[in-house]
C-alpha cells in the first residue's frame, strides 16, 4: 500500500513538472516571436491560449486600455461565443471583474460569480452564466512606468480559485505580455508620429532639400518639386557637379553648405532662379547641420522660402523712392530751366527774321529744334513730379485706345510691324484721357523699337475681378533679366538717343490711378499689364 502511494505522488509528481516544462516552452516561445520583432494578432492569441494553461482555466481574454475613452477592449479571447464578447467588448471601471482590477490598479479573484457584489444583480451576471463562466481573475498589464496597458482575464465552468504557483506563472506571462502590449503601443505612435512628420514635410510650403557630407542630394519634398520642377529628380544621388549642372547656378550654395560642414553653424543666405518660364525666382535659404545618434554631422538640410513677392516688394518700394526723388526735383527745377529756355527760343526765332543773320539760317534751325527737344525732355520730367494735378473722368479705356490707333498704326507699319486691337467688355471708370494717351504712346513706342521687323503688338482690355487691365504685348526678344528690377528708375536706357524716362512716367501715372504694373517676359516677347481699380465716383 505504501509502495502505491509512494508511485501515485511521484506520478503526480511527474505530471506537474512535465506541466511545468510545456508551460515554460509556451513562455519562451512567446519570448522568442518577442525578440523577434513579432508583431502578428496571433502572438496575443498565443498569450491568451498561455494563461488559459497556466491557471487550467476553460476560457480567456486580454483587453488593451484605451487611454482616451478610459476603457478595456478585447483584442484576443480563447473559448468565447458572440453574445459575450458584444457584450464585454467595451468595459469601464467598475464593471464586472476586469473593471474593477482597472479601478482598483490590482488582481480580481472571483470564485463564484453568483456569490460575489461585483456580479449579482447586474446583467453581467447573466452573460457570464450564459457563457459558462462561474469563475474568473483578472490580472492588470502595467507598462515598466506603472502606466495601464492592458488586462488578461481567465474563466473558469466550476467554482474555484487558482492556486498561488499558477498565478506566479501568470505574473511572468502578464510582465511579458505588458512587455509585448507597451513595444508595440510605442510603435504604434512611432509610425503616427513618422506619419505626422511625413504629412507635415510633404505639404510644408517651405522647399525641403537634404544632402549628404559629399553635397549629394537625397531628398526633395513636394514644395521643391513645386519650386523647380519635376527635373530636379535628376538630381537625387549627384552632386551638381555630377548632375551637369553649371557652376554659377550652385556656388552660392555650395559656399554656404561648406560653411556649415566648417564651423557647424547654420547659415541664412539668398539665391536666385530662372523658373521654367524664364522668370526669376528669389529664395531665402536657411543650411543647418544634422547630427546622427553618435553626435557626427551626417546630412545637411537646406530650408528654402520662395521670398519673390517679398523681394518684388522691396525692388517696387526702392523704384518708388528713386522716382520719388526725382520728382520732387522735377517740381523744384523743371519750370526754372524751362523759363529761359523759352526766352533763348525766342531771341533764336527773332534772330531767323534778321537779314544779317541769313547765312546762319541752318544752324538757327538746328538751335530751335534741340531746344524743342530739351523742352520735350522738360515736359517728360515734369511728369515725374508726384504732386502733379490730374483730372480724372468718367470714360471708357477702349475709348482712348481707338482714339490712339490710327496713330500707332502709321508707326508701325513705318516700321515694318503690325498692331492688333483686342477689346473687351469693360465698366466706365474715372482716369485722365491725356496721361492714358501717354502711358500707351510710351510703352508701345519701347515695343517697336525692341521688335525686329514683322513684329507684332496686341493691345487688349478686359476685366478680371474687380480691376481693369491694359495688355500691351510685343513679340520682341524680351527684357534681360539684369534689367528686369530696373525697369522704372529715372534716366535708365538702352537706347543711344533715349532719355530714360518713357517708363519712368508710365509708372508715375500708374501711380496716379492708384494703378499696378506688372510684367511678364520671356524670350518670345513681353507684356506688360496695367492693372485699374474701377472706380464708380471721383475721388
């Protein structure tokens, strides 16, 4: 009889430890798929079929906290029907047996759920009676922080309670599963963080380029494609030198990414660039130097801001100024050298009168038309001056252009050239018929004197939003880009006989009309809009 019992505890004996064993290979199976980086749905299931052996339970859930609603949801279960997971499928504190070890921060044993507070007269009661649960425990899942990250529950058909060798298992499981449930909740907001930043990156207006220690490009967000265009691609992996790209578009750059390999400051510098229209472009850069995780500069990034409006300002402002200045002089000292003038003109046309004068006759004349042509320069000057009265009129653009044409046709095709009318349909609007007449006569007059022969001009009106624009377009060569900023300033010309105020005056009578000029060029031509606020009253 001895001999029995002696066989029967150590086959008992046995039994557990090859238990034990079988427990233990589940633990570091589930610790091996951790290692390795195994983050499937199955991994959880494995937990759950886990603690269901380890506490010889005959179901089991596990339950990831959601912070934001403050509730358990059940991600993984063994052994469970519908009803009982529509029922559990959202739990908060307080409820049932997983609710309360969330309140209370610490393992819920229940025996008997037909005996316990937490249960009787609630209607959990019923769905886990229906479910075959008399008994359950609730173990929390706490990050290495102490933070909740989750709940793994077992159940059990009869009344019972795990003994304490089981739960100590368990709490192995439940430190590995927390382990498992806080890698992967961190690399949950790793990749919506990364998502952020990519989102954020890709729609920043700013340009975003990265280069490498050997000014290698290797990365271009979508403002830079927005910038310079789809071409740039052919750029990722070179350096500009190996992209074929000349050395006078880069230098500045490569100057200042130098610079802040040298010293490991960042540098703010300007740079311009022809768009693929021809136009230039002025952008305000920012190079900054980034560190890997050793504290080596490994890449560079350069933050382009597209300041063209801002620099368009700046060149608009200063052309106001030189003009501005000019004006006052044309107002301070225009009418005194027009004065005597006028009285030398006249001696000369009294002296032409003069027999003993006869023999000078073609030099008198020749006297006479300089001084009518420093007069003409005087009158151009004059119009410079910003306080100048104006009187504006109720009328139509179009009318002024058709009252014009006739003679800008005899000019052109004395030149070799064509001019098109295109009017529009446009409102009255107030503006001086005279200074319109000139603005026109000026730019049209630098329009074919820059065209070759058969050129053309279009002239075109139309309305676009709450403006009115004049269009004057030619098919010259357009305008250098050197000059571009230029255009405005006072006694600027290319011409030999030109006095350089023909759009000087332009301007100031733009300005006049509360008026804006803009220019388009290109090497197929150039056009220059002259953009009206329709005004309905005098002002």
């Amino acid at each position: 009889m001895h001999r029995k019992q002696v066989e029967a505890k150590k086959y008992g004996t046995n039994n557990q430890l090859a238990n034990e064993l079988s427990i233990m290979k589940r633990l570091h199976n589930i610790s091996i798929r951790f290692v390795s980086d195994d983050r499937s749905q199955d991994l959880l299931a494995e937990i759950v079929e886990t603690a269901v052996v380890i506490t010889d339970a005959d179901m089991g859930n596990i339950q990831l906290f959601d912070a934001q609603s403050g509730s358990l949801k059940i991600v993984a279960h063994s052994g469970f029907k519908q009803p009982f997971l529509d029922f559990f499928s959202t739990v908060y504190q307080g409820q049932a047996a997983c609710g309360e070890a969330m309140e209370c921060k610490e393992r819920v044993i229940i025996e008997d759920v037909t005996q316990s507070p937490i249960f009787m007269g609630t209607p959990s009661l019923e769905v886990m009676l229906a479910a075959g649960a008399r008994a359950v425990q609730s173990t929390p899942l706490f990050s290495r922080s102490g933070r909740l990250v989750g709940m793994l529950s077992t159940h059990y058909q009869t009344p019972r309670r795990p003994d304490e060798q089981d739960l100590q298992l368990l709490d192995l499981l439940a430190r590995l599963s927390a382990d498992i449930i806080e890698r992967e909740q961190k690399e949950q907001e790793i990749k919506r963080r990364e998502q952020e930043y990519r989102t954020l990156v890709e729609n920043c207006p700013f340009g975003l380029t990265r280069f490498d220690t050997d000014l290698r490009h290797i990365y271009f967000n979508q403002a830079c494609y927005s910038f310079w265009g789809e071409t740039i691609k052919l750029l990722l992996g070179k350096t500009w030198e190996e992209a074929g790209t000349p050395r006078e578009h880069y230098h500045p750059m490569e100057l200042a990414l130098n610079k802040v390999l040298e010293t490991g400051h960042e540098q703010v510098f300007d740079t311009e660039y022809l768009d693929q229209r021809g136009q230039i472009r002025y952008y305000r850069n920012r190079a900054v130097a980034e560190a890997n995780n050793s504290g080596i500069v490994d890449t560079l990034l350069v933050i382009s801001q597209d300041i063209t409006a801002q620099k368009k300002s700046e060149i608009e402002i200063q052309r106001l100024d030189r003009l501005n200045l000019v004006g006052e002089m044309a107002a301070s000292i225009g009418h005194e050298v027009r004065n005597p003038l006028t009285t030398v003109k006249g001696y000369l046309q009294l002296f032409q009168m003069k027999e003993q004068f006869a023999g000078y006759s073609s030099q008198l004349d020749m006297m006479i038309q300089e001084l009518d042509r420093a007069n003409a320069i005087i009158t151009e000057f004059l119009s410079l001056a910003k306080n100048k009265t104006v009187e504006l009129q109720p009328g139509s653009l179009n009318d002024t252009i058709y009252s014009i044409i006739p003679l800008l046709q005899a000019e052109a095709l004395h030149l070799g050239h064509q001019i098109f009318v295109i009017t529009g349909d446009i409102p009255t609007t107030y503006f001086s018929d005279k200074e319109i007449r000139q603005l026109i006569l000026n730019l049209v007059k630098n329009a074919l004197e820059a065209m070759k022969h058969n050129g053309t001009i279009s002239i075109k009106t139309y309305q676009l939003n709450d403006e009115i624009v004049l269009a004057i377009e030619d098919s010259g060569a357009g305008i250098p880009n050197e000059l571009l900023d230029k255009l405005g300033t006072p006694f600027l010309t290319t011409k030999e006989c030109g006095t350089g105020l023909g759009l000087p005056v332009c301007y100031r009578i733009a300005e006049r009309h509360m008026a804006k000029i803009e220019i388009d060029t290109s090497s197929k031509g150039t056009t220059f809009f002259i953009k009206f606020p329709i005004r309905t009253k005098q002002l």
